[in-house]
C-alpha cells in the first residue's frame, strides 16, 4: 500500500515563511504533487516534482529527494489567504494519485 | 471558465433514497476520476475511467457505481446512501499520455444523508 505522511496543522505569522514536509512510502514512483485546498473547495495545483531537486514557482517552492522518499514546500511571504489546507500526492508509476490527508496552515496577523 | 463543473454543488438526500452526482468537463482529457473526501481527510479515489474503460478502486463499496456516457460527462450513482456517505464528492480529470500533465478538480459536491 501506499504511505504518505504529512503534519496535521502548522501556525505562521503574515509575511513569515512555512516550510510542510511530506514522507512517502509508495510501491512506485512517477512525480509528487502539491495542492492547495481552501476550506470546502476543490483542491487546486500548486506544484509538481519528478527530479530531484528544487522548483520555484513565485513564493511557492517544492522540494524533492527520492532517495529519502522526502519533499517540502515551501510558502514565502505568506499571505492571510494561504491560510489552507495543502495536499502530499504521490503518482506511483500509473497515473492515479494517492494524497496524503493534508496539513492545514493557518496565518495569524 | 470552469473546466470541471460539478453539480449540484450541495445535495440533501435521504437515507436509503438514490442520489446521482454529475461532472462535466471542457477539457477534453480522457482520464476521468471519482474521490470521497471527509472532513480533515485525504482525497480517497472511488474509481476511474480511462477512456471508456471503467476502474473501480478494491475498497469501493458495491453501493457507489459510475457511468461515462461520452468524453465530456462522467456520473456518480450512490443506490443506497448511508450515514457515512456523507461527504464532499469530487470529480478529476487528466490527459495521459503527459508525464508531468497533473489532475484538474471540480469544485466538488457536498452529500448530506439525513
């Protein structure tokens, strides 16, 4: 089965960084995915890494070592509406995508 | 302009009583995908088509069916819905054939079985 592992919630402070990490565990690997999911919303596409590495993305930036089944991401200058839950995905050599339950970050004035 | 509608965006039903959920996508991609989410819960993948050919997922209950009458609609019946499957329902759709093509979301349903 697939792993993927992520913390629960995260509290930052406006302007502040905050870096989510995410462990993995998975029967194959093609790519890892971040989403962005607001309250009661669909989730949207944040990022996408298959290399290991870094991808920047304005402030956004995800990270990956496959090595260590391992990935962050990182939010810059965060802002009141980063204040979401963000989503681990693993694409595990098929196409279908198995999501991490997601941490929920939340950004105090 | 949205790309994956679903509808409705809220539905009420009764226990026992049959609810269909609909998703419709300008996209064109030939991938389509069904997830229940709960609350504070990962996206949990129901089944998929690909193409025309339908995937079910090992763990999804006999009670949850799909149909994909063309490219563009896919459906989520649910025969007899229970207490617990209350949820946010949410439609994906990706075009394989991509590595790095990722999967676009609807905005969701919310199911409420009272």
């Amino acid at each position: 089965g697939q792993n993927i592992d992520q913390p629960t919630e995260m509290t930052a402070t406006e302007g502040a960084i905050v870096q989510i990490n995410c462990t993995y565990q998975t029967s194959g690997f093609n790519g890892l995915f971040w989403y962005q999911q607001h309250a009661g919303e669909a989730p949207t596409f944040l990022s996408y890494n298959v290399l290991d590495g870094l991808e920047e993305k304005g402030r956004f930036s995800s990270f990956l070592s496959r090595s260590k089944g391992y990935s962050y991401l990182l939010l810059k200058e965060l802002q009141m509406k980063d204040s979401a839950s963000y989503l681990c995905a693993v694409r595990d050599g098929d196409y279908k995508l198995s999501f991490g339950a997601g941490t929920t970050v939340t950004v105090r004035a | 302009d949205a790309m994956v509608i679903q509808n409705p965006r809220y539905q009420v039903t009764q226990f026992g009583k049959p609810v269909t959920l609909s998703c419709s996508q300008t996209l064109n991609h030939n991938v389509m995908y069904w997830y229940q989410q709960k609350s504070s819960q990962a996206p949990k993948l129901l089944f998929h088509y690909y193409d025309k050919d339908f995937n079910n997922e090992a763990d999804t209950p006999d009670n949850f069916q799909s149909r994909r009458p063309n490219t563009s609609f896919c459906f989520l019946d649910i025969r007899s819905p229970g207490l617990g499957d209350a949820a946010m329902y949410l439609c994906a759709t990706s075009r394989e054939g991509e590595a790095t093509d990722t999967q676009y979301f609807g905005p969701g349903t919310r199911l409420t079985v009272l």
